[in-house]
C-alpha cells in the first residue's frame, strides 16, 4: 500500500467505521441498545402529554413536553440548579451519535425520562434521558429522490407528544405518529398533493387532542396551509389555506375571498406561496392557533402580481379557531412582499404591561427587521420597532398598521437594491426564548446585506428554485465596490415593553443558534458555526460559559431534570462539508461537574 493509499485510507476510518455500526468509545453507536427487561408493574405510558399538563407545564419543570417548552412558546426552564454562580462548572454527561450527516435544526423534547430527538431526514430516536442508552429509533424513509423538492436543506425542527405518541412531519409531506414506547409507527397520512413541491420541515404542535402542521415550498411554487388532525386516529380534522386558490373553482371560505381581492392576475398557477414552514402556537387564553406565512411565489412581485396588490395572506400573523380552523384575524408584516420576508419566526405569547394596562400579546422578531407585539384576541397591532439594521422602509405607521416602504426597496428592470436584511432575514429560524424573571427576550440576530437584482428571463413555467430574481447578485457589487455587504449575527436580549435592545452577544459569521432561558438567570445559545454552546447571563449579557462542540450548534437548547439533577441537551450538527468528511452531527447532555469528553 503506498503511502497516499494509507493516508486515504485513514481518512476514511472513521466513516468505515460508522458504516460499520462501530463509532468508537463513549455513546456514538448508531445500533439501538438492547431493550431492558419489562419490570413486573408496566410502567406509565410514556409520553403521556395531556392537555391538562401541557396547561400546567409550569408545575412539571422537570419535563419538556412541546417544542417551544410550553404553550406560551417561551423555552423557558423554571430550573435553578445550574445559575450563574455554579455554570463553569457545567460539563458534558453523556452524547450520542446521530446517522444524518445534514446541518441539525431539532429541538428535543423530554418527557418522563425518555429523551425524543428528530433528526435531518424526518428520523427521530428515542434516549433514556439520564444515561443515554438509545431506546428505539424511527426511520421515515423518505426517498432520496425527495432531496430535489426542498429549497434549504433536509432537516427536521423537531417533534410533538400527546397520549403516548410522537409525531413527525416528514420531507415528503407525510404526519406519522409513533408509538412512544416501541418506536413503530402507529399511523401515517400523507398531508399534500405530492405532485408540487411540498416539504415538511417544522415541528408540528398539538393542543385538545389535536396535530397541527404546516408545510414549506414556497420558493417552488405552492399553496401553504395549515392542518389540524386527530391525534388518535390521524383524521383530518380541517385545513387553512393561506392565499386564495383558483376564483373559477370557488373559494373555501369568506377569508380566501377577502385575499382575491388583493391579487391580480394567474398566482394559482404556481401556487401564490405563503406556506407555514415553522412558527405554529396554541393559545390556551384566546383558544386560538397562531401561525406564521412564508413568501408569495415567486419573491419578486413583479412577476407574481404585477400590479402590486398586498396578496393576502403571505408575509403574515394569521389567528384560526383551533376547534374549527375559521379565520380570526391576521396581521402582514410585509404587504406585497418581494423580499422573501417569511413571517415564520418564533411566536410569543405573554402577558406584557404595555401603556398602563396588561395585555395579553403575541410577540414576533420578524425576518423583515421589525419586531411586532399584537393583541392576541384582536390582532391589534401595539408595537412594531426595528430591532436591528433594516433599510427597506421608513418604520411602520401606526394609524394604517403599514410599513412605510421606500420606493427603491422595490426593484425591478433597472433598478438594484442591495438591501437589509437579505433573504437570509434579520433573523431566521433559529429560536428565541423569553424569560419572565428579565423580562427580556432573546433573539438570534442576524445583520445580512443582500443584492436584489431582478431576472429578466424569468419564466413561471418554470419549476424549480425559480424567484424571478438573479440569485448570484450579478455583477452588483462589482460595479458597487463601496456598498455594504455581509453576513453576521448575535444573540440580543430585547426589552419588548420599552422596544429597546438591552445587550447583545458575541458576533458570529452567518446565522447563530436558537436561545434557552432558565431560572437560574441564565441564557443558553449556540454559536452557529462558531462550534459552541455558551451560557450568558440573562441580566447583563456577561459570557459565563463555553464549551466546544466541534460542529456547528443551531438549534435551540433545552433543559429538563431527574432525579434532581438538571440536564442541558442540545442538538449539533453544521452537516457535510465533503461527502467524506466525518459525521459530527450529536445530541449533547450537560450537568453540573459532568466529565465526558467529545472524541478528538
Ligand atoms: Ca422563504
């Protein structure tokens, strides 16, 4: 064997080696461990989530029971055991091994010592929470071929829990809901026409017995909405479209003919856009569910409605009755958008004391560079300030509800815009957290410069990732060397009832992760491609602690206890540089003076 042949040779150990089942010391083993010996009693149904707990979650802060922590979404941890005090001494206790070598965007769920992780590639495995040992692991199966319909990547966001089950939305459109305890499927309903573009990437949410999910593909040209179905059988139990569909076939609702009369000409054709891809709430004081919509079809308005109508209900907060899902109000963000400013953030809910008076709000970081606090009943519009660099309006008006956009924001023939935000948004998807001990909320933010440049060649028969603008910029900053440019971003804690940044964190290349708030006056956050998860204090914004992760961290951490001891677990992974390059994609479990170490 010559010398490049050995070199070679070790550089794909580590891959043969996982191919082979074997990842070497600590809990890599991507094999399921053998299932422990039934005890005498069975033991409670796992994943027992109730309406009734998921109401009083604040009483069980030991659990993570729904993806954002609570139905208030607030990824808050009533934990105190980790504090500023004692948090250097966090340290890992156990990680394991995940089989999807894709950037990783899932937010664990943890429900009675059982640790529910989803994966890129719609799989999800079940931990023992405490040691690790792999309980079962679900395989989605989707076909490779699906890879072709997704704009951003194969990922999952995370799982729901309720009566003894786990429920994933697939990339190709499918709600499957497994059986907590064996990891089989117990029911799958396809959600979408498989003939577009659909793909399902987020978390589903569930409330009173009900599954609630979304979609995304509206950079290829589909028609978003929202879907509630039994969580028992799978039943579909009623749907919300976001943009009207066709007027010769009859719209289904007085709300789909309210939004006809904001767009012109064929947008059915190609879909119109405004999937829900992310953000979904349930409100358990209003019985309402929350959501956010994505981009009309294509970005660039021109071609989508040439005369410039505000195309109902893309780029928006939309409130339905979760019993029926009949539209309630809706609030858009970015009328007529053409800059893909997707409404589909975290959502908020909280009591705020705002102008004298204590209001129950909605509160949304917007990728379009503003930060929105609604009333949750109404929709009444009460805040709507830029929380960070933006230059395509002058503010929002408050009489009219409507940003004040500047006319050179809205290019076309001719006529360039090197905008902020950029598509990649003043924030994306990355989690933000909310704690009622600061008051504050923490936002991942992101400060992008972005070349709009409209393609003059645009077709809409075309299928595929086809947004009527010219992606590469042209030669815009060619020929503008002194424009602005650039991609990064930093955690901010944000003051929602003065509308003032209170302090932001260390500055990162490209998007940063998702935020967890605790009690113990901490803020928790990764460093997105930084490869690290730090701890700041929640007050002060004062770095208390990092550790390296040797891999990006996006995702938004969570924490959860047993037996006393509060854990940490966060999912890694920045996905394949090269198809070589090895699988550092984990999940990560921290405590207190734990002493586990990452392979080198
Ligand atoms: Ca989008």
């Amino acid at each position: 064997m010559t010398r490049s042949e050995l070199a070679t040779l070790a550089a794909l150990l580590p891959v043969l080696l996982w191919s082979c089942g074997g990842g070497g010391s600590g809990s890599d083993a991507s094999t399921p461990q053998p299932a422990p010996q039934p005890p005498a009693n069975p033991p409670p149904l796992p994943a027992n989530v109730t309406q009734q707990r998921l109401l009083a979650a604040a009483t069980e802060p030991s659990q993570w029971m729904t993806n954002g922590g609570d139905y208030q979404e607030w990824r808050y941890s009533r934990l105190t055991q980790i504090d500023r005090g004692n948090v250097s001494q966090l340290g890992l206790v156990w990680f394991s091994g995940l089989d999807t070598n894709v950037q990783q965007n899932s937010t664990p769920l943890e429900i009675d010592g059982v640790l529910y992780v989803s994966t890129a590639w719609s799989k999800v495995y079940a931990f023992d929470a405490r040691s690790g040992t792999q309980l079962w692991q679900y395989d989605s199966q989707v076909p490779d071929a699906w890879r072709a319909k997704v704009c951003c990547g194969l990922k999952n966001r995370g799982v729901a829990a309720w009566g003894g089950k786990i429920y994933v939305g697939t990339l190709d459109g499918r709600l499957v809901a497994i059986d907590a305890r064996t990891g089989t499927a117990a029911w799958s309903v396809l959600t979408i026409d498989a003939a577009w573009r659909y793909a399902i990437t987020g978390a589903p949410r569930v409330a009173k017995g009900m599954v609630f999910i979304g979609n995304a593909g509206a950079e290829y040209g589909v028609r978003g909405y929202l879907s509630a179905y039994d969580a028992e059988t799978g039943r579909l139990l009623w749907r919300f479209f976001t943009v009207p569909g066709n007027p010769a076939t009859g719209f289904e609702n007085q709300a789909m003919q309210t939004a006809a009369a904001t767009w012109s000409g064929d947008w059915w054709r190609i879909g119109g856009g405004g999937a829900v891809w992310n953000s979904i709430v349930y409100d358990p004081a209003t019985d309402l569910v929350y959501f956010g919509t994505a981009n009309g079809t294509p970005w660039n308005q021109r071609y989508r409605d040439p005369s410039g109508g505000d195309n109902l209900y893309i780029a928006s907060i939309v409130a339905v009755r979760a019993d029926t899902g009949d539209y309630v109000w809706h609030y858009q963000a970015t009328p007529g958008d053409t800059w893909d400013y997707d409404a589909t953030s975290a959502l908020t809910i909280a009591d705020l004391s705002l102008d004298g008076r204590t209001r129950h709000v909605v509160m949304q970081a917007n990728k379009n560079g503003f930060f929105y606090v609604l009333d949750g009943a109404t929709g009444e519009l009460l805040r709507a300030q830029a929380f960070t660099q933006q230059n395509w309006t002058d503010g929002v008006d408050m009489t009219t509800r409507r940003p004040r956009v500047r006319p050179e924001a809205r290019y076309g023939a001719g006529q360039d815009f090197n905008g902020i935000p950029g598509p990649q948004g003043a924030r994306g998807w990355h989690p933000s957290a909310f704690s009622p001990q600061t008051g504050l909320l923490y936002i991942p933010t992101q400060e992008a410069y972005f070349a709009w440049v409209h393609d003059p060649s645009y077709l809409p028969s075309d299928t595929g990732y086809n947004l009527g603008i010219d992606l590469s910029g042209g030669n815009y900053y060619q020929t503008h060397p002194a424009a602005p440019r650039g991609f990064v971003s930093s955690l901010q804690a944000w003051d929602p009832t003065r509308g003032a940044r209170v302090w932001s964190g260390e500055s990162n290349v490209g998007p940063t992760g998702g935020a967890l708030a605790t009690a113990g006056g901490l803020v928790f956050q990764g460093g997105g491609s930084s490869q690290e998860l730090r701890a700041y204090d929640g007050a002060s914004g004062a770095k208390l602690w990092s550790t390296q992760t040797r891999t990006g961290v996006f995702a938004g951490p969570i924490s959860y206890e047993i037996d006393g001891r509060q854990y940490i677990a966060v999912v890694v992974g920045s996905g394949a540089s090269t198809p070589s390059a090895p699988n550092l994609s984990r999940v990560l479990v921290f405590a207190l003076n734990g002493t586990a170490q990452l392979p080198p």
